[in-house]
C-alpha cells in the first residue's frame, strides 16, 4: 500500500486523514503539522456551517458536509441555523434568488419572519430566509475528534515536522495559505478578523448565525458571548496578521444597532488569521505534480466543507475517482479560462 503524507492537521487535513483511516489504509497515513493540531486557520475560524451559498457546485459540497456534522451532533455541531436578513430591495431580491436555486439543489431553506429571534431589531429587515440545518461548531474539538479517530484507527500524527521531511509515496497539500510553498498553486493569504464580546445577559439558547446580506456583519453565540464577523471594506492581502480596532469599534456598533440586548458590551478578545483564497473562492481539489495533491484554497469555507473534501479525496486518492464530482475544483481550470466566482464570501 502506498503512504500517504498529509501536510496539514487544521480540519482538511485532519478530515483526510480520517477517511483514508475509515477505508482500511491506517497504516499508511501520516498527518504531519509543522506546528500542532488546529493551530492554523482552523483554530482561528468563526466555526459556521452553512449550506447556503451562490453556485451550486458549494452547495453540493456543503450539503455533502452538513450531513456529517449532522450526525456529529452536540456539543460539537449545534443545528441552530443560519438566518440572512435582507434591508434592501436589491437585497432580498438577491436573497430571493439564491434562495430559489439553493432550493433546487435541496437544501430546505425557507422564507421567515425574523422577529422570532428574541431581541433582535427587524423594523428596517424587508426580508429574511433561514436554513434550520445549517449552524455553528467548534473547529478545534472537531479537528481534534477527527486526528483521536484517525489515531485510534493507526493513522500516525506527527505535529513540529515539516511533512516533506516524510518519507513518502504521495503528498496530500491541505496547508491552507502556506499550501503554495508545497506545491504550485494559485493561493493568496487574506488577512480577516473576529471578535468575541463579554457576556450578553440573555442570549437565547438557539440564537442562529445571523447575517446582514448586504454588509455581510454576521454573529453567532459563542458560550455567553457573541463572535462577530464581517468582510472588511479594504481587503489587507498579506501574512500579517493583526486587529483592526477600528473595525472592531465598528463592529460594536453595528451589532448594537441589530442586537440592541448587547448595546455596550465590551470585547473578550480580537484576533486575526487568514484565508487562502482562489482567483474564484473556490478550492483547488487534485493532482498538482507527480505524487503530489494538492486540497487548499478553501477562501474560507474550509472547516464547514472539510467532511466532503475528506471523503472525497480519500476516496479518489485509493480508487482513482471521487463518486463526488470534484471536476469544478480541477488544478487545471485557470488555464482553461474555466472559473466560476461565488460570491457569498463572508
């Protein structure tokens, strides 16, 4: 049997590494990490899992994923939703025609009437829709339940190693924004940021991830706090990974305006990390050179799409197929001209 080195241990490699185990290769599997287990992206992520994206291809790749997280169930997935709010004509006419095409590829997302959420303002909401099955996760204990069960099954985690030290047959790349030191990839580091506040007296159990659609500010619960995000107005491409407190002071405002119950609440903590991002936000899933796979430029959606990916490329590294289509994510479509953008990035 051929080993398999997988360089990464943030959730895409972690999740390969469990589907090589579960298809009976464990002891030929490596996960090698030159710093430790979800130490990278993954450790840093907002933890959403969502179904509800523009192109269909990510949402067949998502809808693969949440029924994994489905059975995970909790602690480790809460299936609280996620609920887009639209303020704008064009908005919720946008959000209307997502909706409609997310619908025909399956995934059960419905019209609603916001208000349901305790606490949050919807005078100036003209429209929302909400996927019940979508919700939020903790990217670390997930990433680390995927490496124990790859580990109880033989596979062998190697953490402070630079995985070509290994030696090898095959290579699987799932190093997110350093991935293009690995191997010859079109990824960019994307600087992005999030803040968790102090406690919010009252936050209702089942809060969903909410998101404005047109600014793209979302929130989600995080213990007795809320951990805020949004796509920042000036993209910062770089490594260099620091807080903006002039976003964060934005942030505060703008959550007090949608979530008034958290008017004042103060800042926990500010970090930042980033996102390998793709010519089109899509990831890059195939051969990228002799004994080489590459599975990186996630933009983002990596932790919430990594039980697919994992499945999938496991599954193409043994047989030489995926039974999922993997095509749309080829290596070789920048050449062919053949990109197709998403374009909810949050």
């Amino acid at each position: 049997m051929a080993r398999i080195v997988v360089a990464g241990a943030g959730a895409i490699g972690a999740s390969i590494a469990y589907h090589l185990v579960r298809r009976g290769t464990a002891d030929d599997v490596v996960l090698c990490d030159r710093a430790e287990v979800a130490s990278g992206a993954t450790g840093k992520a907002m933890g959403g899992v969502r179904q509800q994206f523009s192109s269909a291809p990510e949402v067949r790749l998502a809808r693969a994923s949440a029924r994994f997280f489905a059975e995970l169930g909790p602690p480790l997935f809460e299936q609280v939703g996620y609920l887009f709010l639209a303020t704008t004509e064009t908005g919720l006419a946008e959000l209307n025609e997502r909706r409609s095409a997310q619908v025909e590829l399956g995934v059960p997302v419905e019209e609603v009437d916001p208000a349901f959420v305790r606490g949050l303002r919807t005078d100036d909401v003209l429209g929302a829709v909400i996927c019940r099955e979508d919700g939020v996760a903790d990217p670390v204990a997930v990433t680390r339940h995927l490496v124990a069960e790859a580990v109880a099954g033989g596979a062998q985690l190697v953490e402070g190693t630079d995985a070509r030290e290994r030696d090898r047959d095959f290579l699987v790349v799932a190093c997110g924004a350093s991935s293009p030191e690995l191997a010859d990839v079109p990824i960019r580091p994307l600087v992005r940021q999030l803040v968790d506040t102090e406690p919010v007296p009252g936050l209702p159990a089942d809060l969903p991830m909410t998101i404005e659609g047109e600014t793209t500010f979302h929130f989600r619960r995080v213990g007795e706090g809320l951990r805020l995000a949004m796509t920042e107005p000036t993209p910062r491409w770089g490594r260099d990974e620091v807080v903006d407190e002039n976003l964060v002071d934005d942030w505060l405002e703008r959550l007090a305006h949608r979530y008034p119950p958290a008017a004042g609440s103060g800042v926990a903590r500010a970090w930042a990390g980033l996102y390998d991002m793709t010519p089109d936000a899509h990831p890059i899933i195939g051969w990228v050179g002799d004994g080489v796979y590459a599975a990186c430029g996630f933009s983002g959606h990596g932790f919430m799409q990594a039980p697919a990916v994992g499945a999938a490329v496991a599954e193409e590294l043994l047989t030489g197929r995926s039974s999922f289509d993997l095509s749309p994510y080829s290596p070789g479509r920048f050449e062919a001209d053949a990109t197709f953008p998403e374009t909810l990035v949050l």
